[in-house]
C-alpha cells in the first residue's frame, strides 16, 4: 500500500496545470454512461477481467508441447493475432456463447470477486472500473455481453485502444493501465483512495511500483496537476486454470492457423499442427494405477518433491512405434490382460511390478528385458534403471490381479511451420529450424553430442539424431515376444554392448538419444535425462523456472516481453531427470 504523504509546500504559480474532465474520461468506457459527479466518489475500485473476474481458458499443457503454449499467446506470430486477441477463443468459452450467456457463463467467474464488484455497486462513494488489456475494437461487445449476463454493473468498462482520448499512443498494456488510472486519480479529486485487483504479480509489482512513483511525483512543487496523495492498495488475486475441451481447442487452434495459411503477413510462413510421441505403451487406467500403487511401500518421511509417481503403462518403445511393430501388437486401441508376477526394488530408488500377459500365449512386444510397470522413481533416477532389476519377489496370493490395458500412445501436439520435404515419420520430431524462432521445449529434442557443433541444417539434425525410418531397416522380428519361449535382449544388447545387434531398432538407437538442455526459461526443472533407451546420460538444465521469474505470459499483457515462452505452474516433467516415461500426463487415445 502506498500511504499518502505531505511535507512539502507547493506554490501553485510555479507549474503548469494540467485539466481532467468527467467528459474526457467517459471517451476511455466503451459503455455510454454517464459518470457520477466528482464530489461524489471517495474510493476507486478498479477490476482487473481476464482470470481475475472471469475465468479465462488457457491454451491447455496436456495437449501442447512448452514452445506451442507460448507461441500461441503471441500477437505476431498469427497474422490476426493470437489466442489472446482472438474473440473466438473466448466465444467458444464452456458450451460456446450461445449456450453460456443463457447461464451466465455458471462456473467459469472467480465468484469471491464477483461479490466484491456487487459490493462495489452497492456502495454509492466508490466509482466501479473494470479494465482489461484486450482491445476494444474486438472485445468490447463480447465483454459485454459476458457482463451483462451476470447482471454487474460497472460505471466504466475500459479496453485497450490504440489511440487514448488525447492522442495518446501506448508501448504497452502496462502502460495503457497507467495512463487510465492516472486519469481516474487526476479526474476524481475528492478520492481517498485507489484499490486494484489483479491476478498477475508481475503487473502486481507494476502497479504498486506505479502508485509509489505517482505519490511521490505529487508532492513536487513542479507537479502538472495539484492534487493531495492517494492511498493505493493493488489486491493480488490467486491465479486460476480453466481451459477448453480439447476437441474444441484444437478445432480454434485450426481455425487459427487456416486464417493465418489464408493471409500469410506474418514473419511465419504456412503452419500446421504436428504431433510429438514421447512413447507408445499399454496404458494403464488410472483405477488400476491406484490399485497397482498399493503393492509398495514408499519409505516414510519421503518428501513428495523427492519421489514421482507413475503406474501408467508398460513400455512398448519410448518413441514413436514403428509400424510393423505396431501392427504385431494389435495396433493403437487393442486391449491387454496382464497378471502381476512380482515387484522390486531397486537400489531404493526405482519401485516396479512385473507382469505378465493373460493368457500366457498373447503376444506382446516391449523393449525392456521383461515387461513391468515402473511404479515410481526417486528425483534423478530414470525409467529404464529399472532393467537392471534382477530379483523379482512374488506376489502374495492375496494381493494378486489382474488388469486391463490399452495400446496407445503419449502425445502431445505442437505448432509449426509447414515443411513441404517432410514425411510422415519426420513430423513427429520438433523441427529445429522452428526452435530458433521461439523457444523449444527441451526434452523434445535431444541435445548435440558433447564437443560437436550442432548441426546447422534440419536434415543433418535429423541424421546426427534419429535413427533411419524402421521400415527400411531389419528390426522388429528380434524384439517380438512369441510365448512361451521370450527372447528376451540381454542387457549389453539393450545397451549397446559387446553383444549388440547392428539390425536391432532397439539397440541401433541407444547411443544417439541424449537428454536435452533445460535452456527453457517458462518451466522449472532440470534439463531432461537420456532417452529410456538413450546414452550415458543427459544434459543438466541452466534455465530459470516460474518461480525465478522465468518464462510465459498468461495474456497479451506481456506481448514484447523479451522472455522465454513457457505456462506458468506446469513443470518440466522431464525436466525433473524422470525420463521418457514421466512427463505431462497420457491424452493419446
């Protein structure tokens, strides 16, 4: 709270005054209403809309890639804009407007602020502003209409213009705020005080940071408008997380990109949306994850920081799975019975369960030695340590089970740039030409071998990275399990060792999959591990999480910031050294 201060004698002839009307502020509402008169308002009440008021989607984590999050909060790189200076991101908000304004848009308010701005009406000295930084010419009859539905009152709605009531031109939302609330202080004389809601602490410090700069500026002798000090109080409201159905997502998401392809004025050229496999597994419900949690005992005291929890498949590759592969197990969708066998310990680290297929003679196919859930890892520890498990305790009878799976697959999508000389299999691998123009996430990629240069082309990359398309090499038949007799890979096989197989798919990849840098600065965490069938070992992150101040913006508000793109509060799975198996969670089917 900046608290009003007076010690200083101001002599009115020495500065040049300044002159604040109702009529010049009324030109900053895109409502026509008329303003009460200036004795007789004590308090400014100014609400901030999007995710403070009104629950405002976000793109959604589980279904986008780190880059993608932030890409598509960008007003450049679409040649309309992006998700924030879209309406129809809003418009398809819940059942989409229709439905939702005949309900009032039930559960997507913050409904603790919606009883202070119903305060606020009822209290006839404070003058009601509600202000946002989305832009009126696109905005303002949506936010409304939105309004409007549920039956608050404002004496101003405010939206940013490219041009204020005096010619004004603003460098930033930041500064388009300022402006307005020094209007309302200047205009209102008679106000004691000023309170501000907002939800994003960096506008909180600005706006704080502001009231502290504008009291002072009130009490020098050269001041441009005489008026005494305002008691300011910026009201940091909890941040929330809604976001839309995925089907909807996507489809406005597509919408996006076909108007962009239309009219190509951006510095991007043709987008598409991509899909990103992190690896194709039998998925595990989340019931039966539960269930499968109870077999162990996690050592007491752990903290919950320390210790990731999964339970959600048995690996089938940690990739995307060739097609012959795929085709042997059934493909995406086919069903599995497994019974659990045993579970371990390993190295007091890695807890998993082995288990086996029902009925015995299934066919199943998985690239570590025996099949087995990896039930949950210490901080550091990777999912494909749990190979070198070699003794397996029994399940007691009482705590034996059975369960179901399905074949399917991790996936996130991204956002990129069209590549007309890239297949099918190649678009499943983030192009890194796109990486340069806004940030990567990076455990999408692996990283360069140590003491090399990365290479400076896309198909290079691809060379030095990613193993030849399996369809045109000798792979699966080695790996395929056919009961009762596993041939099972040794472990110097699945290593690359003495004993490796050139023709494997499974070993031909083991050495080119490092973990990637955590140069990305929007999520927390360490740089990702080696792939589970990977190198040595992966790079160390150096990027600064949310809690640093790192990464992504949540609104427009913070378009030409130069920062990292990232999502605020979604850590890097990966991130944290979990491997391919942890991660943002399964949406692939």
């Amino acid at each position: 709270m900046a608290a009003p201060v007076s010690n200083a004698t101001i002599n009115p002839a020495s500065r040049k005054t300044t002159t604040h009307t109702i009529t010049g502020l009324r030109r900053w509402s895109c409502q026509d209403k008329e303003l009460p008169p200036v004795s007789q308002i004590k308090a400014i009440h100014v609400y901030d809309f999007d995710n403070t008021l009104f629950n405002s989607p976000l793109p959604n984590p589980k279904l986008w890639n780190g880059p993608t999050l932030g890409y598509l909060q960008t007003m450049e790189g679409f040649t309309h804009g992006g998700w924030w200076h879209d309406p129809n991101i809003l418009r398809s908000t819940g059942e989409g407007i229709e439905q939702e304004e005949q309900k009032a848009w039930e559960g997507w308010w913050n409904e603790q602020i919606v009883s202070l701005v119903e305060l606020t009406m009822q209290q006839k000295d404070a003058l009601n502003v509600l202000l946002t930084g989305r832009g009126e010419a696109r905005f303002a009859d949506l936010i409304k209409r939105v309004v409007a539905s549920k039956k608050l009152d404002f004496d101003m709605i405010c939206l940013k213009v490219e041009v204020g009531p005096s010619n004004q031109r603003f460098k930033s939302t930041m500064d388009y705020k300022q402006s307005l609330l020094k209007s309302l202080i200047h205009t209102y004389t008679d106000a004691d005080e000023i309170r501000v809601y907002e939800d994003r602490p960096k506008h909180v410090r600005g706006f704080r940071d502001f009231f502290t700069a504008f009291n002072k500026a009130l009490m020098s002798p050269t001041a441009p408008t005489p008026r005494k000090p305002i008691t300011a109080e910026v009201v940091q409201v909890a941040e929330g997380s809604t976001s839309l159905s995925p089907i909807t997502e996507t489809a406005e998401v597509q919408r996006m990109i076909n108007s962009h392809n239309e009219s190509l004025t951006s510095n991007y050229g043709r987008l598409a949306i991509k899909r990103t496999i992190f690896y194709t597994g039998y998925i595990i419900s989340p019931q039966d994850t539960t269930h499968l949690l109870s077999l162990i005992n996690l050592p007491q005291g752990l903290p919950e920081s320390e210790v990731k929890i999964l339970a959600n498949n048995i690996l089938i590759t940690p990739r995307p799975c060739p097609k012959s592969i795929l085709d042997k197990v059934g493909g995406i969708g086919k069903k599995f019975t497994w019974q659990v066998t045993g579970t371990a310990v390993f190295e007091n680290k890695i807890w998993a369960a082995r288990v086996s297929p029902v009925p015995e003679t299934e066919r199943y196919y998985t690239e570590n030695p025996v099949p087995m859930v990896v039930l949950a890892l210490r901080k550091g520890a990777r999912p494909h340590d749990a190979g070198g498990i070699q003794n397996w305790q029994p399940i007691p009878p009482e705590k034996a089970f059975t369960f179901e799976t399905v074949v399917g697959e991790k996936v996130l999508l991204r956002v990129e740039e069209e590549n007309p000389h890239e297949g099918d299999w190649e678009s499943l691998f983030p192009n890194r030409l796109n990486s340069r123009k806004h940030p990567r996430e990076d455990f999408d990629m692996p990283d360069a071998p140590r003491n090399q240069n990365p290479p400076t082309t896309h198909q290079s990359y691809r060379d030095t990275h990613f193993p030849v398309h399996p369809s045109k090499q000798s792979t699966a038949q080695s790996q395929l399990h056919h009961p009762p007799q596993h041939q099972n890979p040794t472990l110097d096989n699945r290593r690359g060792g003495p004993n490796n197989n050139s023709n494997s798919y499974h070993t031909r990849a083991a050495n080119t999959n490092r973990g990637g840098r955590s140069g990305y600065r929007g999520y927390q965490g360490r740089g990702g591990r080696g792939n589970a069938r990977g190198g040595d070992r992966g790079g160390r992150g150096r990027g600064r999480g949310a809690s640093h101040g790192g990464g992504g913006y949540k609104s427009l508000d913070d378009v030409g910031d130069n920062r990292g793109y990232g999502y605020p509060g979604q850590e890097n799975e990966r991130g944290k050294g979990y491997g391919a198996q942890g991660g943002l969670p399964y949406n692939g089917y």
